[in-house]
C-alpha cells in the first residue's frame, strides 16, 4: 500500500459532521414522498424520474464521488445510513441509489483520464453496471474489442454509462480471474434491453446490456487485483484514505444495505399489524410470542448496523494512517456483509408467518418487502455460501481463495 498523507480534517467526512447530519436529515424528509411513490415504482418497474432527481439534489450521489469533481468524498458510514433510511420505504429506489451511487466511487479508481470522459461536461452523469464475466475481450493496440450481454443492470435507464465485467486472456490463461477488469462504456456503445420481469425489486429497472464489438481504451479499464491490493491508477489524483479503501469491501455492502434498511420497515409494518391484528382469545399485541419476535427483529438489526459501522470505522482507520487493511480482517468483514440479507430474509420470514393470512395477500407491505429482500438473494454479493466457506478455510490454516474482497 503506497504511502500517503492522512486528512487534515477527517471529522468534515464523519457521520457526526454538518453535512452528513444535512443528508441524513434530507433522507428521512424525503420517506413521505418516497412512501407515495413507491406503487408506481413497482408498476413502472423504474425508479421514477422525479426521485432520481431529488437524490440530485439532496446530493445523494456525491456522497462517494471524488471532490475534484463536484463530489462530497464522505466516509461510507454515511452514505450507507441515508441509504437504509430510503430502504425502510422503499427497497427498489434504495438499491438503485446504492449501486449507482458507488460507481462515483469506483471511478475514482480509474485512470483519471476514465472520469475526465464521464464528467468533463457534466459532473451528474451516471454510471450503472453489471459485473458478472461474461464479456468477450480481444487485446488491441491501445485497449481491447468488447463484446457480450450482461444482465441485471440496476437503474440503466438513468444512466449514460456503464461498468461491465470480462476477463482478459492470455495465451497461458483464456480464463482466470486475477485477469478480471471492469469495463467503461458510453451509451453510445451499447443497447439496454428492457426484459425486467421479477417478483421482487420490480422497480429497480435491472435490465439487459448488449455490447457488440466496441473499442474500450485500456483507460478505461480497472484491474481487479488493483483494487485488492488498494493501490489503483486513480490514486495518483484521487488522495484521499476513502479511495484506498478495497473495491469489493465499498461495494458489497451497498448490496447488502438496502436489505437492512428494508428490514427495519418490514419491523414497523409487523407493529402495525399488531395493533389491530385479533385472531383468536388473544389479541396479537398481547401475544408473548409476537412481542418476543418484534424484540429479537430489533435487537438483530442494531447488532447487523454496529457491525457494519465497526467494520467500516476499522477500515477507514487504517487508510487514514496508510497502513493496509489486515487480510483476515477483510476476509470477515466479506462475510459479515454477505450474510446480511440472508439474516434480514429469515428474519421477514418470521414475521410474515407471526403476521397471519392476512399479511400474504397481494398489496401487504410486508409481503412486499420480504418479496424484495428475496430477490436482494440473487445478486452474488448477498451469496455468503462461498465467503463463509473461505472464512473457514483460512481459520483452518488454509490460503486464501478469495481476491475480490
């Protein structure tokens, strides 16, 4: 890990500074509007043009983007606690913030030369992505040919550009990940194909991309072993400890959170229904079993927020002293994200059963959300199988596996 000086003032970055008690507030002020918007969400299946531009303007997609270029450069705490806050009424706007909100982050990990074409005009372009490695790539002078479909693209339609994932071969290698890149795309050079058809997170707008043999310039590109070893091009330029953070650490856990946040509007719809809710000799408000499962819902979602908000205050901890992140600290940290939205899953799960036949019809909220949290499951980050399984492995004395953490 290179050497650098820490910040000045890391306390303007914090969760506790003025701006992030100014996004923070923004966030909740828009759960009303966000609240009345989310049918129309789902019928749509696209977050609505109106709440894309109120998280312009609530400077929701600054939070991570570079300062060089409009952005905030705020610690992830923050950027993930406004997040969860616009979960708690609606899942699908909460998602698309996050994922495309990250890629303002991810750029700068680029070559700056990357950010110049994507905000040289226009520092509120958007980026979405799908990174799976699906894309072909052919090496030519001065960057490579591209071409593939990919799929699940979250908030595409919102967006001028787009991250893709492929593997580079080589003569000894036609597939091996540690030759994984992401790729950035304009427009222009690709086709969205609009086949979003889902039970839950309808309203993401996760649609197909279609490239077919494009020019990407190797600027363009961004190593995934560069943002493991968190030393990356943008670093030249972009010097603050929040871009030596790892590329999968940042990014996982803005899959992960809108399962929380979603979580904990799933607890308040169960209390709603409990008010109300007399299916036999005892109310379910007087139910000990109910009240014992909206404590234990509670109590999980402070122990999932503590351990992210630890894990994230111990990371920006060390790049603030420029000292490299331990790497079976990372290895947990992987896992503890993963395992998020499988806890927030059978934790709706409960309260959809404690909640009665009432709460599996077509409009409850709770259904809704667990349906949403579900489909949260499909995306590779939220699949802890395979962390949990090097987690183990490396507690057993065996080499890490892993170089996307």
């Amino acid at each position: 890990m290179t050497a650098q000086q820490p910040l000045l003032d890391a306390s303007k970055y914090s969760m506790g500074s003025p701006r992030a008690r100014q996004l923070l507030q923004a966030a909740r002020d828009l759960q009303p509007v966000l609240r009345e918007r989310a049918a129309r969400c789902l019928a749509e299946r696209n977050v609505p043009e109106e709440t894309i531009r109120d998280f312009h303007e609530a400077g929701f997609f600054k939070m991570l983007q570079a300062e060089q270029y409009g952005g905030y450069a705020m610690d992830p705490q923050v950027f993930y606690e406004v997040d969860m806050i616009i979960a708690q009424v609606c899942m699908s706007s909460a998602w698309v913030l996050a994922v495309v909100a990250v890629h303002n982050w991810q750029l700068a990990l680029f070559d700056d030369r990357a950010a110049q074409d994507v905000w040289g005009d226009d520092c509120s372009v958007l980026i979405s992505s799908s990174y799976a490695p699906v894309g072909k790539v052919t090496p030519v002078q001065g960057g490579f040919r591209l071409s593939g479909r990919w799929s699940f693209s979250s908030g595409s339609k919102h967006c001028q550009w787009v991250f893709v994932g492929a593997v580079v071969p080589t003569a000894e290698a036609p597939f091996d990940m540690a030759n994984y890149r992401t790729f950035l795309v304009p427009i222009s050079d690709y086709e969205i194909v609009d086949n979003w058809d889902v039970v839950g997170l309808q309203g993401t707008g996760s649609h197909d991309i279609v490239i077919n043999d494009v020019m990407v310039p190797e600027h363009r590109t961004h190593k995934v072993i560069d943002g493991f070893q968190c030393d990356n091009p943008g670093n030249a330029v972009n010097t603050a400890p929040l871009y030596r953070l790892p590329f999968m650490q940042v990014f996982v856990r803005a899959v992960c959170t809108a399962s929380l946040g979603a979580l904990e509007g799933a607890l308040q719809d169960f209390i709603e229904v409990a008010k109300t809710r007399v299916a036999g000799p005892v109310p379910m408000r007087n139910d000990p079993m109910a009240k014992i499962l909206a404590a234990d819902v509670s109590a999980e979602i402070a122990r999932m927020k503590l351990v992210m908000h630890r894990n994230f205050d111990q990371m920006m901890d060390c790049t603030r002293d420029a000292r490299a992140i331990p790497l079976d600290d990372r290895i947990r940290y992987r896992y503890d994200s993963a395992v998020v939205a499988d806890t927030c899953l059978a934790l709706t799960g409960k309260m959809l059963k404690a909640a009665g036949s009432g709460a599996i019809r077509l409009g409850s909220p709770l259904l809704a959300r667990h349906l949403d949290i579900l489909a949260s499951q499909a995306h590779v980050a939220n699949h802890s199988t395979p962390f949990a399984v090097n987690m183990g492995a490396v507690l057993f004395g065996q080499e890490n596996s892993d170089y996307g953490l």
